[in-house]
C-alpha cells in the first residue's frame, strides 16, 4: 500500500464499535430522560425547578455561560493559530471546530430552556429591543453558529472529495452523499484560490464575532445593578475562561478520539506538548483576570461586596469556590509547567479537571451573587434563601450536555477529524506520487 | 348602415340631455325649498339662555347661538396604556416614622392583586444601618424608576415605563427570561413559577377577563413577571392604591407630582414642601434610577420599633389559606 492510500485509511472515518455504540445508546437515553423532564417542566411551569424569585437563575443559565465559553475554541485555536501560522495546529483543527458547533448550539438551545415562556419565543424578533443584552444574544448565536458551521464546512471539501472517491466500492451510499457535500471539488487552481481566500475570511471574521460573543455572554451580568456582577473586569475575564474551558474541552476530546480511532501516529506527543503549553497559557491570563475579579476588589470591597466575597472565600460557597480556583485551576496550572504535565495521558486528566472546574465555575459566577441583593431577603419561604439545583435541573443539564456529546460523537463518526488533505500537503505525498513510490 | 347609426347617436345624445336639464332643474329647486325651511326653524327661536363663564359671571346668550363642543367621544379607545394618564406624574411619599410594620398595607395589596403565590409584591423590611443606629421599619414598593433598570434590560419591551411614571408589566408579552428581576435592585418583581391557580386557591371566576397592565395580577399568568403597579385601576376610579387606604397609621401618601399633592386619605399635604420640611430621601439614590417613591425619615416615632416584632415575618408574607 503506498502513503497515500494509507493515510486516506488511516484518516477516514471509523465505523462505530461496540463501545461507541453503547456510549451513543446511554447519549440517547440520557436525552430522552431530558426531553421527558422538560416536557413536564412546560406543562408545570418552572415550578418544577428549585429556581425562586431571589435565585431567579440557576443552572440553566451557568450551563448556558459553560456552553457559550466552550464554543469559543473554534475561535482561537483555528483562527488564531492559524492567522499566527502555528503549524502543529492541523492535527487539531478539525475537532475544535467540532467541538465549538456543537457547544454553540447546544449554547442556542439551553438558553431557551430557561425561557418561561418559550411559546412567546418570536416576540424576541417582532417585540426586539436594541438596548437589551439578550436581544444582542440573539443577534451573535445565530451568526457564531453559521460562522462556525462555514468554518467547519470550507475546509472540509477537499476531504469530501477524496471519501467520496474513497467509498466508491466498499459503501456507494455514504460515497454520494460525501460527493454532494463536496460541490463538486475537483481541486483545481481556481476551487483552491476560492477556498483559501473563503476560510482566511471566515478565520479573520470568526475572532471578532468569538470574542463579541463572550463579552455579550458577561455584559449579560455587567449591566445589571447586583454585587458580584457589576464588574467591569467581566468581558475579559469570560474571555480568558472561555479560553480555558474551550482548550480544555479540546484536549479532552482530543485524547479520546485519537484513543478511539487509533490516531497515535498523526496525533503525537508534540502536539500534546504544545496544547499543554497552549492551556498554561490560557490558564494562566485566567488566573490574573480572576485576581483582578476576587483578590484585587477585596481590598476596597463596599460593605455589600465585602459579604459576598466573604461568602465565596469563607462562607458556604467556599468549598466550591476553592475546589474550582485551586483545583480546578491554580494546580492544573502548575502541572502543565512541567514537560510531564504536558504528556498525553496527565494532559487529559488535566483537561478533564480543567472542563469540570470551568462548569462549576459558571455555577459560582451565578449563584452566589443573586443570593445576596441589596435588601434582605424576607417575607418568603426559608428554602428560597438557598439554591440547588432539583432533580429536574439535572437531567434537562445532562441531558443538554449528552446531546453536546452525541453532536460532537456524530460528527467524528462522519467527518475525517484530520484533515485529510492538509495531512497529505505537508506530508508532501499526493496521489499521483503513488507512481513513483510505489 | 352608417346614417341610421349616427341618427341613433343624436337621438340619444339629445334625450341624454334634456334629461340631465330636468334633474338639476329639480335638485335646485329642492334644495332651495329645504333651506327655506330650515331657515324658518333659525327664525322661530328668540329664546335667551343663562350661562356662567369662566371667570364666574352669568351672562345671557341667544339660545340659538349656542352650539354643543364637539366632544371627542371615542377619548377611551385612543387611550393609550403604554403612555398613560395624560399631565399627571404619580409619586408616593412613605413616613418611617409612622411606620409600625402593622402589615396591613401587605394583606391589602395581597387580596387587591389576588396574590396566590408565596412572596408579597409589598413588603415591611426590617432596616438598620448599623448596630448604633435605631432599627425601623421600611415598608417597599416597586419604586417606579424614571431610569428603571428593569426597562432597560427587558429584551421585548413587555416592561414599560409610562409618561404618568409608571413602570407596568405587559404579562401577555413577556417571555419570561427574568432578566428585570436581575436587574431590579429592589428585589421587587416576582416570578409566576408555576400556574397561579386563582381560580382555584381565591375561588375567582377569571373566564372572559382580558388581563391588562393596568390592573397586574387579575389574572396572573404563568411564567411571567409580577410586581406592583401603584394600582392605576383604583386611580382610574378615583381612588387610591389599596395600601395607601389600607394603612392604619397613614403612613403612605400618594399623589401627583405636577399638582403637587399627596394625600395618605386622612389628609392633603403639599408634595415639594412635605419633601423639604421632612428631609425626604429616595432608598439608594446613589444607583440613579430615580424613583418615584420617597421616603420621610423615622424620626420623633410616636411607637417603639419593637411593636412591630409581633407581626414580623421572615418567612412568610402572603397568607395561606386554610
């Protein structure tokens, strides 16, 4: 077999196992459990969640933040490693641009599961007004999704072309559809000119609208009057943790697949090294706008800031609070310093513990401070002075994640996750090679 | 062939026109009769009427010359809820100092608004600056902002702020996404988390009632935002908003701003000097969402704060029914 051929082999997407299998089978039931539960919360109301009139949002809303942050990867390691020309990008692309689709829409849809109302969803466009974040919400999700998509999509064509011809024989099915998906790519001059002219654009374009994006996702706390949010440290400082969490969810998934789809040779320790090094990166200008969030404010925190950062370093929510900025962040930090934090398999644990931390992180940017407005909370019940999420809450959010999964799964069970072409360019081996070599 | 047609022609053309010269004939001469006679009625009245001008004098006027004012009568439909009353701006003063937290004003608001759920749109709060400083009850309204953080946020203009002051609710518009209510510094909107069952609980027949925002909570609906309205629909009849006459202490005056007037029912009291001669304040001012609500001092209290304590209430403040 000459290299060629080989790589195509060795690249194009893998038939499920009986693992894979099973995984999407537990992402279907978990989904469905959500779906049901969502269901009964429609008919209910959302009674049926532990949100009150004081913790007004819950883990809807962080879950939503988490989702918004995490699509931000397709943001920064495509275009940004790409317009910094970082080679050692290719192998990864692909997969975060996967993983920023499906968070980005899964983001679309979360935030609609907190709505009330969701019968009254078209008056967000008949009744719009300007001035309200979420209308600036609804304008940038739609754009970062098709954003996305074109992102995911530009690229992708001369891979079609090469799986459609690929298929010919062993599944004509599969084969026509790649060749519908593939316009017709022949990969001439021309198509390559357009091509790279559309994915620069696409990739210059898609890091304003990222970082839009998760300023909106702040501004959405920012501008309201209640301590903890009315920050104005708060755009970069969702930045850098989208930052983080979109990394981390790259390094996770990444390991995974190259795990499943035996992609050690294409996938090496120095692409690990480098992500390492890429999320130390990151975590470390999270670790400095979350000074500039707790440490710094501290100093000459008003009496209604001094209670609630009170109750984030020594209060009820300080076990999680220092679980998420040490553990989740502080020690991942300083692992990844090291070249053996920086190996595959520590890498992915790190991820792992990186991805959690940032979920609940969300969950302490939230709640915390609608706990504690201005006035004191009375004349209500005594459970409205907590919040947990209820039983509902938890298998809508799971269910939402495992759909994230499942789109994410999906996707690397269809899609080359490397990118075939790109591979074969810089291996400097082509089709037509196979004369010679051979 | 040709000739008979042109005949045919005049023909019709000369009958056309006498016809037509008969007609305005008869138009004329009707018209001419009918304003004779109207004419006549004019004449027939010599009759004097007594009327009094604007300034207090009766004068005596021909009854012929007076002439009805056109009235615009459909003055109701071009009435705009989301503009409000015309010329009026609704404001509230509340006296600390009066305040015993009888909570009267709270069960009045709670039965006007037909409040089923488990947080008063109106509530006393226990306040005190610093351990030094006396305690004091504060009685909490919406304060209808002028610069209502709640308006800003809200992304489908179902929330509104109304010429006259108000800040209202559209509940048939809301989409339930409690962004106002994060954004209230109040803490005084309130979420229909689940289904209101007025019907249920008040035993109300809401069937054929059109909600409006400007009665809020008849009927409450399900994932919608609630909060006090300054009751518009008493002020519409005249009255005032239930805790103002609810309260037994008179510790709420309501009235208009441009008149300058506020009343707590008992008595009548000028808005600007009230404010002046009481030192009156508005409940964190340092925000800049200007309310509508003023507050008076507690100072020279006839009663002890600890009165209050028996009905205080840190977990409850909306009745349930037995």
């Amino acid at each position: 077999m000459n290299a060629y051929n080989k790589l195509v082999k060795d690249l194009a997407p893998k038939k499920f196992n009986k693992w894979s299998i099973l995984w999407v089978l537990l992402l279907v039931a978990v989904i469905i459990a959500g779906i049901i539960a969502y269901i009964d919360q429609l008919i209910k109301g959302q009674v049926v969640t532990n949100m009150r009139d004081y913790a007004l949002w819950g883990i809807y809303i962080s879950n939503f933040v988490f989702f918004v942050a995490t699509s931000f990867v397709g943001s920064v390691t495509v275009a940004i490693l790409r317009l910094t020309n970082n080679e050692w990008r290719t192998p990864m692309v692909r997969i975060a641009e996967i993983i920023s689709v499906a968070s980005i829409i899964m983001a679309g849809i979360t935030i609609m599961i907190d709505m009330a109302r969701p019968d009254r969803l078209l008056n967000l466009f008949i009744h719009a007004r300007l001035q309200s974040p979420i209308t600036w919400d609804v304008i940038i999700i739609p754009t970062y999704i098709v954003i996305s998509l074109l992102l995911l999509y530009f690229p992708l064509l001369p891979d079609f072309a090469i799986l459609k011809k690929y298929y010919t024989k062993t599944s004509p099915k599969l084969s026509k559809w790649y060749g519908k998906l593939a316009l017709n790519w022949t990969g001439s001059k021309v198509q390559k000119t357009i091509q790279t002219k559309s994915i620069k654009i696409i990739a210059l374009m898609i890091i304003p609208v990222g970082l839009l994006l998760q300023t909106i996702d702040a501004w959405l706390f920012s501008t309201t009057y209640r301590i903890g949010w009315d920050s104005n440290n708060f755009a970069p400082y969702f930045i850098s943790g989208a930052f983080v969490a979109g990394v981390g969810a790259l390094v996770t998934v990444i390991y995974i697949v190259r795990k499943v789809n035996k992609l050690e040779k294409y996938i090496t320790d120095f692409h690990f090294d480098r992500l390492g090094k890429f999320l130390a990166l990151a975590c470390l200008t999270y670790l400095f706008f979350n000074i500039n969030e707790y440490l710094i404010p501290a100093f000459t925190a008003k009496k209604g800031e001094a209670v609630h950062l009170e109750t984030l370093f020594t209060g009820i929510y300080a076990t999680l609070f220092w679980i998420v900025t040490i553990g989740g962040l502080v020690l991942p930090t300083i692992a990844l310093l090291f070249k053996k934090g920086r190996k595959p398999l520590p890498l992915f644990i790190i991820g792992v513990i990186v991805v959690v931390g940032s979920w609940w992180k969300r969950y302490i940017i939230v709640t915390p401070t609608l706990l504690h407005p201005f006035l004191p909370i009375d004349g209500v019940p005594e459970s409205w002075h907590h919040y947990f999420p209820s039983l509902h809450e938890w298998i809508i959010t799971f269910s939402t994640l495992a759909m994230a999964f499942l789109i994410i799964t999906l996707l690397v069970r269809y899609l080359p996750v490397i990118p075939i072409q790109r591979t074969a360019d810089e291996q400097k081996i082509s089709e037509s090679e196979k004369k010679t070599e051979s | 062939m040709e000739d008979n047609n042109k005949s045919s022609r005049r023909k019709f053309l000369d009958k056309g026109l006498k016809l037509g010269l008969i007609t305005a004939i008869g138009g004329i001469g009707l018209s001419k009769i009918s304003s004779k006679l109207n004419a006549k009625s004019h004449n027939n009245s010599s009759e004097k009427m007594e009327l009094m001008t604007s300034d207090g004098t009766l004068i005596q006027v021909d009854s012929s010359e007076v002439v009805e004012i056109d009235h615009s009568k459909n003055k109701d439909e071009k009435y705009n809820v989301r503009e409000g009353m015309p010329n009026r701006k609704f404001v509230m003063v509340v006296d600390l100092a009066k305040c015993k937290n009888a909570l009267k004003c709270q069960s009045a608001c709670n039965k006007g608004h037909y409040i089923t759920g488990e947080n008063a749109w109106m509530k006393v709060y226990e306040m005190q600056e610093s351990k030094e400083t006396a305690p004091y009850w504060m009685p909490m309204t919406c304060q209808h902002c002028d610069q209502p953080a709640c308006v800003t946020v809200c992304p489908v203009d179902a929330t509104f702020k109304r010429r006259d002051g108000l800040v209202l609710i559209d509940n048939e518009r809301c989409i339930g996404c409690r962004f106002c209510m994060a954004a209230c510094p109040y803490s005084t909107r309130v979420f229909n988390w689940g289904e209101p069952g007025q019907e249920i609980t008040l035993n109300m027949n809401m069937e054929g009632h059109t909600p409006s925002p400007e009665h809020a909570g008849m009927p409450s609906i399900k994932g919608t935002v609630d909060k006090c309205d300054f009751c518009p629909h008493m002020i519409d009849k005249n009255k005032l908003p239930h805790c103002v006459t609810a309260c037994p202490n008179g510790v709420f005056y309501f009235g208009d701003k441009y008149e300058d007037t506020v009343t707590n029912g008992e008595e009548t009291l000028r808005f600007k000097k009230l404010l002046k001669d009481k030192a009156g304040y508005r409940f964190m001012e340092g925000l800049g969402t200007e309310p509508s609500v003023y507050y008076l001092p507690p100072v020279d209290r006839l009663v002890d704060f600890e009165d209050g304590l028996d009905k205080y209430n840190k977990y409850q403040s909306v009745a349930k029914p037995e």
